[in-house]
C-alpha cells in the first residue's frame, strides 16, 4: 500500500504572478494592429463577391511556372484539395465518391470560368461551402503553387 509519485495524482495549485499584468487589464499582449506574420504579404483584396470578381481580373501569380513550382503545387493539391475535388480535378475525390460531401464541379465545367487569380482567392478566403486553406499552408508561395497546377489541370481537362 504505498502510494508512489504522489503528486501526479494531487498536484499542488500554483497562483498566477498578477492577475493583469499589462496596462490595459490583460494578461497576454495582443499583436501591433496592422502588423503582418513573417513570411505573409497584405492581400488587398477583401472577402466579398468584388473582391472575388478583383482578383480573377487583376491578380496575376509572381511565381514561374517551373517544373518544381508544378511538382510542388502537385504535392500540396494532393494534400490539401484531391480528397474533395479529385486527383484530376474533375470534382471526383474520396469524399464526393463516398457521398461525405455532394456538388464539387469539375474544373471542366462550362460555367467553371476560373483563372489564377480567382483560384488564389478561393484557397486564400474559401468559397460556399469550401473553407480558407490559408492557415494550413505555410506560406503564399504554397498558395500560388497550388493555384498554379490548378491551372494544369484544368489545362488538361478541357484539352
């Protein structure tokens, strides 16, 4: 009967070295406003319908379109976006096969009148049903490679 590490099990309750430390009565700092994470640029198009229709007009990759900005962009749209919209890109992923998650449109489709620009902007903000992937990847070189080989797909869709 002896009891072992007892503190594991009653652990002894520590207080706090001040209730609100800083001035403004809380206990963590909030980040400068207007202040950017390394390794992200502003994007100055807003989360709207205009913004959308601004981006597919005027938004423009600064990547080039390498072999491995391509095979990059293969290995993040595998990662990220083939589990909804398909290896291909014809709307036929994991998910929409097992029925999860219905109505993801081929990048085929008439009505599928998309560029780099909008693609950025969809993966940046998301679009209907479909959420931002931008704080899953780790930089907007990720972003644009990603929209990048969307365009290869699409490409080779309508070819």
């Amino acid at each position: 009967n002896y009891q072992y590490f007892p503190n594991m099990y009653e652990s002894v309750g520590y207080d706090t070295y001040a209730e609100a430390p800083f001035a403004d009565g809380t206990a963590a700092q909030l980040p400068v406003a207007g202040s950017v994470p390394r390794g992200w640029e502003p994007y100055d198009y807003p989360n709207t319908n205009e913004g959308y229709e601004l981006a597919k007009a005027n938004l423009k990759s600064p990547l080039e379109e390498t072999p491995e900005n391509l095979t990059q962009g293969k290995e993040l749209y595998g990662i990220y976006c083939a589990v909804c919209h398909g290896a291909k890109g014809d709307g036929q992923g994991t998910l929409v096969k097992r029925e999860k998650i219905l109505g993801v449109p081929s990048y085929a489709d008439q009505g599928r009148n998309i560029n780099i620009g909008s693609t950025y902007h969809t993966i940046y903000y998301g679009l209907n049903s479909m959420g931002s992937y931008a704080s899953q990847l780790s930089s907007e070189e990720e972003i644009w490679q990603i929209a990048t080989y969307v365009m290869e797909l699409k490409n080779d869709l309508t070819k």
